[in-house]
C-alpha cells in the first residue's frame, strides 16, 4: 500500500501526532503522580511508540512497490536499502530490551531517585525533536531544501540539549551546571546524587541512559552529515538518505518513550 498524501495533509498529520504524543506524555506523567498504575504507564508507551513508528517512521514504506525488478533502479534500491535498515533496527532493539530485562530484574517495580520534574522536560525536548525531524523531512521530499535545513538545524539543539541534559546534568558531569539546573527544577541540595557505584538503581540507570545517550550522539552525527550533504544539493531528487537519518533519529526516540517511565514513573523510588 502506497501512501500518497498532499504536502499541507503530510505536515498537518505530523502535528497531530505530536499533539498526541505530548498529551499522551503528560497523562502518563499525571499517572505516576497519582495512583501509579504500571498498568497504564506500559499501554500509554506501547501506544506511543506505534504511532512513532507508523506515523513518524513510516513503517508503511516497506509494501511501497519497487518499480520492477531492475536492480540498478533507485526505486530497488531504496525498497532494499529500507528493508536493511529495518533489519538493524530490529536488532538494535535487542539490545535495549535486553537492558529492560536487566531494569527488571534489579528493581522491579521501583525507580531510581531521578528528579521527576527534569525527566519530563528532556522528554518532551526529544519529543519535539522528533516532531520537527518529520517535518523536516517532509518539507525536503516535497523539494524545500530550505525547509528541511531549518528544521534539522532546530533538530540537532534539541537533541543537544536533551544529550547534554542526560550527561552534563543527570550524570552530573559538570557538578556546578548539575546542581543548578536540578536546583531549577526544584531539587534540593541535600539529595544524594546518583552514581554509578549507586548499587542496582545506579546500575540500571547509567547502564540505559549510557547506551541510549550513544545512540543519541550517532544520530546527531548522522544529521549533521545529511543537513551538509543537503546543503550541495546532494538530495533534491535522491532523498532516501534523509528518510534514513530521520528513522533512525524517531527510533532513538521510540526507545526513550520505554527508558523514560521505566525509570522515572513507574512504581516507588528504589531504596
């Protein structure tokens, strides 16, 4: 099944999602607030990552016709390399839900001592990332290379600042800039911070922050070399490249929207 959408209905479907997603999100943080019903967290993530994944990553693509059998066609080309990239995905996949076993394992249903207010914030930032990264790409397969310029560019600070709050602030790799940030975020001073000799919470979560935080970092690599490749004109007719970097940028996202209640909702703080 091909989908074939108009260029205003493609952008308008992707600002819907978004508003879904940041309802959905702030439910889920209300939830945990509340009556903490892991229950309901797990449907409200499982939820979320579908519509991510078929709305954002357009996992759709993969039925899309491949004109032929002519293997030197750009059409082949791309059905074969959307499979390939699927594929790696799909294992990628096993090793974060293998440190979800590992989560649960150690905790249960607790949580580490994280700053709850600082875990939604860094959230919806990746979340918004994720909303301008399909804009973007959007824009460019409707030839405004402009378009999607500008909103990688607004793709790459947040997914900076969201990095830079995980290693920076949660890691407190800068302790003075930690501190003071937490402190924002209503954090008192006499908190223990948490390290990774923190037993198991501090295990789990330096452990899945770690891995997810590197496959932030090759994702921004992988946008900053398609925005430059963008900017040659390198993809005004041959766009899968983009497509690529933008499922890969919505599958780093997919993976926080398990890791963020996993470790900052669901159940009591971790003794």
């Amino acid at each position: 099944m091909i989908h074939k959408q108009e260029k205003s209905s493609m952008l308008g479907q992707g600002v819907f999602i978004f508003v879904y997603l940041a309802v959905m999100t702030a439910i889920e943080f209300g939830i945990a607030l509340t009556f903490n019903s892991t229950t309901l967290l797990v449907v409200i993530a499982l939820v979320k990552a579908v519509l991510v994944v078929y709305y954002y990553m357009h996992i759709y693509e993969l039925n899309a016709e491949d004109h032929g059998a002519d293997e030197n066609s750009y059409e082949y080309k791309t059905a074969t390399n959307r499979i390939g990239l699927w594929l790696f995905l799909i294992s990628d996949s096993f090793v974060f839900g293998g440190l979800m076993v590992m989560r649960i394992n150690l905790l249960g249903l607790t949580h580490p001592h994280l700053n709850q207010n600082l875990g939604l914030f860094v959230t919806a930032i990746l979340l918004i990332s994720s909303f301008f990264m399909n804009r973007g790409e959007t824009l460019m397969k409707n030839g405004d290379r402009k378009g999607f310029i500008t909103n990688t560019m607004i793709t790459l600070v947040l997914g900076l600042f969201f990095f830079l709050g995980v290693v920076v602030v949660e890691w407190r790799g800068i302790p003075a800039v930690a501190e003071f940030v937490l402190g924002l975020f209503g954090e008192h001073g006499d908190v223990v911070p948490l390290t990774p000799s923190s037993g198991a919470p501090g295990a789990a979560f330096f452990m899945m922050t770690g891995m997810h935080a590197f496959h932030v970092l090759t994702g921004l690599i992988f946008l900053v070399i398609v925005m430059n490749n963008a900017k040659k004109g390198l993809y005004d007719e041959k766009h899968y490249p983009i497509e690529a970097a933008a499922v890969y940028w919505h599958f780093v996202d997919v993976v926080w929207i398990f890791f963020y209640p996993a470790l900052y909702l669901v159940g009591t703080i971790a003794k």
